[in-house]
C-alpha cells in the first residue's frame, strides 16, 4: 500500500499534486498512470493475515466494494488539494449523505433541513432518519425568522442544497452556517448542481 502524503513535499504545485500524488510509479512495474483495479477480492499472504485484514488490526484490501487501490488514491487526492486529512469517494451523491449522516446522528438527535431539497434527500430525511429516532424540522433556509425559529430547538445539524434542486433556489451558505454554527450545530450543504 501507498504512503499517500509521501510525495506532497516533492510536488507541491495544485496540479502536480492532482496527478501524482499519492502514487510511485515504481509500485507499479513503473506505470505512470495508476492502474485501475478491477478486482473485487483480494488475497492474503496467510489465513491470519486476512483475519487481520478483516478485524481492522491490519491496513490492507480485502475486498472491492469496501476499497480498492484505485479508490485511495483519488481519496488521497482530493483530500489534499482540499486541505482534508481524508478524503470517502462513494458511488453516489445519496451514498454521500447517507454515509455522513449514520457516522454524524444518533438516535434522539435533531437536524434541521430547508424544504427544498432533492425528491430522495427529503425521503431520507423525513422518513428514513425518522425511522431510528432521530427528529427533523424543516425550516425555510431564506427567511432568516423561520430559520431562527428552527435553530432554537438546538439540532446537532443543518442540511441544506445550493442551488436547490429542481428549482436551483440559492442560500447563502456562509450566512446559514454562521447561525447555525452559533447555535452549536454542524453544517451539511449538497453542492451537486454547482459541479
């Protein structure tokens, strides 16, 4: 496995950085271009070895849809020219959220949402999460009242999209997480159709 800050030092430049880092061609029979992966399993030196893997006691691959070579690369990457520590490539936007929000909630948790979001977002939100405990407000992000009136019932989190989707409704991201930074929330904003 590649050491994927190594080479940060050596390439420092953002487009350097974008396509090399995290990968020594001579890894790889000396191939410039990091090969893609396509394996779905891999094998272990030894039964204990992937016992190991498995357990979470040892870095390594095990199998393809959990990570792959190919994918920490890209994670590395991105997380760099981010100023991240890490980086989670997912295969979906849903997959994003979803992920961030079973890692960031708990059951009795309170999140806070603008009402306009993308059809599937809004289902998660107010039928998925609901299902574990966890509350949801909806608030009107672009009026400041309704969204204080929402802030006030202390969520751990506020998840809005900019521009909205399908109305391409925009919000002003720094105004809203600065409110609901001060009442102690963490922000989640879906960026899909500014890409």
């Amino acid at each position: 496995m590649t050491d994927h800050t190594s080479n940060r030092g050596r390439w420092s430049g953002l487009s350097t950085r974008a396509i090399h880092l995290g990968y020594d061609p001579a890894s790889e029979q000396g191939a410039l271009t990091p090969p893609v992966f396509m394996t779905s399993t891999y094998a272990f030196e030894t039964a204990e070895d992937g016992a190991a893997l498995f357990r979470g006691e040892k870095e390594g691959y095990i199998y393809g849809r959990t990570k792959n070579p190919t994918q920490s690369v890209l994670e590395a990457r991105i997380a760099d020219l981010e100023g991240a520590e890490a980086g989670l490539a997912v295969a979906s936007g849903m997959a994003a959220i979803s992920a961030t929000l079973w890692t960031l909630l708990s059951a009795g948790d309170l999140v806070v949402i603008d009402h306009t979001l993308y059809g599937n977002s809004y289902a998660l939100f107010t039928r998925g999460l609901t299902r574990f405990g966890i509350r949801v407000e909806v608030a009107d992000f672009t009026d400041p009242n309704d969204l204080a009136r929402a802030l006030a019932l202390r969520p751990a989190l506020v998840h809005f999209e900019t521009p909205a989707n399908p109305n391409l409704r925009v919000i002003d991201i720094a105004a809203v997480s600065a409110q609901a930074h001060a009442a102690g929330a963490l922000v989640m904003v879906d960026n899909t159709f500014a890409t």
